[in-house]
C-alpha cells in the first residue's frame, strides 16, 4: 500500500473499546484537538509499550512513523487507552502488542475492536515461540504463611466463540455465615476494588452487578479475602463467559466455595473426609473448556501444589482461615468497607500489589535479549509482509540491530558473571525478573509489593528481612516507575543496612530511553550492587 492509498483510508473506532459513550461521540466528531497522523508516506505503527517501541523503530528507520500507547514511564499492567490511543490505533498499518496478559485488558480490547481486519495486530510474545524465543511459566513463590487465593479461568472457552477479548464473569450470589465476607483487589496506588461484599447482600435482579469479577480467558488475578467473624462461610458463586459485546452470556455452572475461619478446618459440618487447602497458591477456577472435553465441573478449585493434580471439586474441599490470618481493619478510610478501623478481622492478604492479571507463562520475554531478537525478526517480516517496496531496508536495518543485541547479550552474559555466585540473588518490587534470572544466572530471591495505603502486616516485615539477613543479600532493586509502591522494601534495607539500587522491567524513563541502554543499565546495576 502507497502512502497515498494510506492517506485516504478513514476509520473510526469500534463499540466495545471500553471509552464512554460521550468519549466515542467526540472520537466520531473528529478527535477534537487530536490530530490525524501527517501524510508523509511512512508506514504507521502502533505498540503497546516503549520497549517494544523502541525495536519497532530500530527495524523501520526513517520509513516507519512508531507511537507507543503506553507512555514513558507508565505500567502496561494498568494503562487505560485514551481517546489519541484510539486514533492512533485507527490509522496503524500495523500493530503490536506483548500480550500473554501482560498489558491491560481494556488496551487489548481497544487494538481488537478497532484495528481492521486486514491490519496486522501482532502478539509478539506468542509469535515468539516460533523464531526460537524461550518461554518460563509464571513460577509465583512467595512463601506466604496463609494460603494465597485468586482467581483463575482456564481454557480459552472457544467452544462458544470466545477470545481474548471476551469477558468471563464470576459472580458471588449467596452467603451463609457468621459474618461478611469481602473480597476486594488492591490497585498500585492503594485503591481498594470490591469484587465481592455480602454486607450489602447479593442483588440477582441487577445480574448480581455489584458482586461480580471480571477476567478475560486463560487469565488470573491476585485478592484479599476478609471475613468479620470467626466460623464456617459457604459462598455461592456461578460463572459466565460473554464472547462478544452484543452476545448473550453462556453459563459456566456454578459452586458453592467452603472457608473454615478461626476454626477446624477438619471439622466442618458436612465436609468429612473433605481435602484442606492450608498453604501455598490456589484458585477459584472457571474451567471455559472442561465441556468441550467431557470433564465435570466447570467451576471448582486448583492449586500448584507439588504431589496432587492440581485440582480440587469446590464441593469436596474445604478452604483453612486460620488464627494467624487475624489482622486489624486499616485507618485508611477507604477500607471503611471491611469494618472500622482497628477491628479485628480474618484476611487472606493479596500477594501481590496491583491489577495483576496474567496468565500461565511470564510474559516479561524481552528480560533475555535472545527473546528480544526473537521480537526482532517478527516485526521485520511483518514490516517486510505490509511494504515489500522496502523490504531490503528493513532485512538491513534488522541485521543491523540483530548484531548490536548479540553484543549486548554477550555483555550482560559477561557482567553478570562477575559476581560471585553466592551474592547473584535479586530481591525487588515486581515479579518481572524471571527470564532476566534463567538467562543469566541470577537467583530470583523475592519481590515484595505491600500495600502502600497500609502498614505492612509484621510476618510480612519479617519475611523479607529473613530473606536479606538469611542470604547476606547486600541490596534490593527497585524500578523507577514503581518506587511509590515500595516503601516497605526501602524500610527494610534501610533496617538491615543493604543497598537501594535501580533496575529497569516494563519501562524506560528520562535517564533510560532504549532498550540496549536498559539491559546494559540493569547488568551494570546488579554488579557494582551485588559484586
């Protein structure tokens, strides 16, 4: 396609994006004071994030006009689309994304619905695999002393025409116990979300609207669970998958989840012989493919458990609260939902801070620079595929990058073994690192990401610094964009008298603004703090 016939194509974003109405009227009536993109021939490119960016850029040169959606210094984990994002979406002629849940869902949405069918909408890291990427699973080991409980919805439900831009609902609709229960989800900044109150009761004629959880397939989520009494809950809940805006949901089934809080998990009325979750990493799951495959329940519970298989009939299965889960209500008055503050509750604590959806592999594949030249290749045939008139220039600046990653793989190689073995452990604030640790030999230690809006619990307190004393660690990494959310891990090293020192995972910023820079960056930082 010429720069002419780009210039005249006009499109104009899709329902279902996640903007407002009013948002969408003012896209419709000419982005008020958004420009469209300037008609100088280049090829129009959109991306996710600046990293990825940044080698759309290097692969394009001077024929590709590149635009990351999420900003400098912003988290793909949480950005939400803008109305420019959408215009820049519109007019792409291609479009690339990570994806493997790293970015936020309604980002995801804006690319698919209002990308054309005929514009490439490329996943990098899943196309990754075939230009001999290696992938990890998404390996969570946190050491928690309660049992850590999300949410989960295995398959990718295509039996029923879904994908990934498809909504399943998880819906709490009855409660029998002694108390509340409140499961709610902590964003980055503190910002309570409620998914799940029974205070207020369970409305089935608003479809339950108020207490219901949202994910998209193959996805998982971290929350808190708090009960305000001691006892036996039972929790209703039932499940949906809604494959397109205008479809009409498809029921999944429904289960009822058991929690013995304060209380003999052994003993509980009804449940004899019923298999105790005490510890460890376990889901509620909805199973969107246990139909297609003649399996049972579609909702029930699974675990990462060593020495079972993984999954749990909600109906045999009783879930442990214990003693040491007690912890008081927060002064912070948006918590007034879990009771006044100082009040004793029973708390499941959320791991991990922030929307953290993801799903079964870690998607952070760039951390290994043989994983970026993976990304490479695939943005140069796509790039080559859409503007074969250039396509000797983009083999050309790819072979020419494809060489400057190859040193930069054998630099971090090189850096990173310069410290000794037994100081190669990383402590920080996001499980970003694994690839960065398998690559390169580094000892992924821990990563702590409290709730910055309340006092860290003191088993919380006493893990990391057990973690630091225990291995001699002499420093912790903290990436810039996140330092508001670290406050405990900076306490920490301080009390323990270990260094603060800087890495970079999903975002460059002022100092830091390409790749190369990055992972060189990150390699000198973690020999001049740990070597």
């Amino acid at each position: 396609m010429t720069g002419t016939e780009r210039a005249r194509r006009r499109r104009w974003p899709a329902a279902g994006t996640g903007l407002s109405a009013a948002a969408l009227a003012l896209a419709l009536t000419g982005c008020a004071g958004v420009a469209g993109p300037a008609d100088d021939g280049r090829i129009s490119v959109v991306t996710t994030t600046g990293i990825l960016a940044d080698l759309a850029r290097h692969v394009g040169g001077d024929l590709v006009d590149v635009a990351s959606l999420v900003p400098e210094g912003g988290d793909p984990h949480s950005y939400e689309p803008s109305l420019r994002d959408i215009r820049d979406i519109v007019y792409a002629d291609a479009a690339f994304s990570n994806y493997l849940m790293l970015e936020e869902q309604n980002l995801i949405r804006a690319l698919d619905a209002n990308l054309p069918a005929d514009v490439p909408n490329v996943p990098l890291a899943e196309r990754a695999v075939a230009y001999a990427a290696e992938i990890i699973p998404l390996v969570e080991n946190v050491n928690l002393d309660t049992i850590w409980l999300g949410l989960r919805v295995r398959g990718t439900g295509e039996s029923v025409g879904a994908t990934r831009s498809s909504e399943v609902r998880l819906k709490a609709t009855g409660l029998e116990g002694p108390g509340d229960l409140i499961g709610y989800l902590t964003e980055t900044f503190g910002e309570p979300t409620v998914f799940f109150d029974s205070s207020d009761g369970f409305d089935a004629g608003d479809g339950y609207e108020d207490d219901t959880a949202v994910l998209p397939p193959a996805a998982h989520t971290h929350m808190s669970w708090a009960f305000t009494e001691p006892g036996v809950y039972r929790l209703d809940v039932a499940a949906e998958v809604v494959p397109t805006p205008r479809s009409r949901p498809v029921p999944q089934g429904r289960a009822t989840i058991t929690f013995a809080v304060g209380v003999d998990p052994h003993s509980v009325p009804g449940m004899a012989g019923a298999t105790v979750l005490d510890g460890g990493h376990a889901d509620v799951t909805v199973d969107l493919d246990a139909a297609a495959r003649g399996s049972g329940d579609s909702l029930l519970l699974t675990t990462d458990a060593e020495g079972d298989d993984g999954v749990h009939p909600a109906a045999r299965t009783v879930i442990e609260v214990p003693n040491k889960a007690i912890t008081e209500v927060p002064g912070d008055p948006r918590f007034r939902m879990l009771g006044r503050a100082g009040e004793d509750i029973h708390q499941l604590p959320q791991a991990v801070l922030g929307r953290h959806v993801h799903g079964e592999i870690d998607p952070h594949l760039w951390q290994n620079v043989r994983n970026a030249m993976a990304y490479v290749k695939i943005i140069r045939d796509v790039l080559t595929e859409i503007d074969p008139e250039h396509a000797a220039d983009y083999r050309a600046n790819a072979s020419a990058y494809l060489a400057e990653l190859e040193a930069l793989d054998a630099y971090v190689t090189a850096t990173i073994a310069e410290i000794p073995a037994s100081r190669r452990h990383l402590v920080t604030t996001h499980d970003a690192f694994g690839y960065l640790g398998a690559a390169y030999d580094v000892s992924i230690a821990g990563f702590v990401t409290p709730n910055p809006a309340t006092e860290p619990s003191l088993a919380e307190r006493r893990r990391l610094s057990e973690t630091i004393a225990n291995l001699s660690v002499p420093a912790v990494f903290l990436e810039p964009n996140l330092r508001s959310r670290s406050s405990t891990l900076v306490q920490v090293a301080e009390e323990q008298g270990v260094e603060v020192c800087t890495i970079y995972g999903d975002a460059f910023d002022e100092e830091v603004t390409d790749y190369v820079e990055m992972m060189r960056a990150n390699a000198d930082s973690l020999r001049a703090c740990l070597g």
